[in-house]
C-alpha cells in the first residue's frame, strides 16, 4: 500500500511538474493548479499518513531530534512515502513562485527551464539557479535602463 501511495503522489506530482514547465505563464497553472490544488491535495494526503502514524504510536518528539531517531522513524515505508511528499508539496510551490517570478521577469526560456526541472530533481538547487538567474537580470536591467 506504501508503494501506491509513493507512485500516485510522484505521478501527480510529475503531471503538474510537466503542465508547469510547458505552461509557466498560464496563471491557471502557475498560479492555481501548481501553487495551491496539487500541493494542497498532496499536503492532505500528507497529513493523513502523519496523523495515522502518530496516532498508532509514532516516533516520540526526543527520537525525531536525532539522525538515528530520523533513520528508524523512516524506515517504515509510509513514514518514508509521506516525507517525500513534504518535498513533492514544497518543491511545487518553490516551483510554481519561480515560473510567475521568471516569466515576469522574462527570463529566457533555457534558463527558465533549467530552473525549472532542477527544482523538479533537485529543489534547493533549481531554486538557488533561479535566484542567481535573477540576480543577472536585475543587474542587467540596471545597467542597459
């Protein structure tokens, strides 16, 4: 069962990563689907796993404050699952900030998609790229105004 939850969270997840990457201007995908349906539907399956965990006995606050608390706690499959969800959910939204960000900045389509797809595989990172990306063409639009 932990194994479905994982395939259909990163399906979903995949499906809104892909209509933002063709689509980073639309506000409907940027703006609604990417920003506040998809991680919100991700974020409530998220807590349903979290709250079923705690309640049939969860790791205690003291073991989650530790590397090896962190280990044990994630090895069960459903705790693991729901902690890759926590990144699905937030690397969308830091994902669908950069795409509004980037098209109002028209950033070029290259670099907005590395950005993109870096967030996708690699969140802080994509989100670091994008934030120097930024910085360049706010230092560029200061120096051709």
């Amino acid at each position: 069962m932990a194994e479905q939850f994982f395939r259909i969270t990163n399906t979903v997840a995949l499906l809104g990563w892909i209509a933002l990457l063709v689509l980073p201007g639309n506000k409907r995908v940027s703006g609604m689907l990417c920003a506040v349906l998809l991680p919100g539907a991700l974020a409530a399956a998220y807590a349903a796993v979290i709250v079923w965990k705690l309640a049939a006995g969860g790791p205690s606050p003291d073991e989650l404050g530790s590397i090896a608390g962190l280990r044990k706690a994630f090895a069960d499959d459903w705790v693991f699952a729901a902690a890759w969800t926590h990144y699905l959910v937030f690397d969308m939204v830091v994902g669908a900030w950069i795409a509004r960000d980037s098209v109002r900045l028209r950033m070029p389509w290259p670099v907005r998609s590395a950005c993109l797809v870096l967030t996708f595989l690699l969140g802080p990172i994509g989100f670091l790229l994008h934030l120097l990306a930024r910085a360049i063409k706010a230092r560029q639009v200061t120096v051709d105004g």
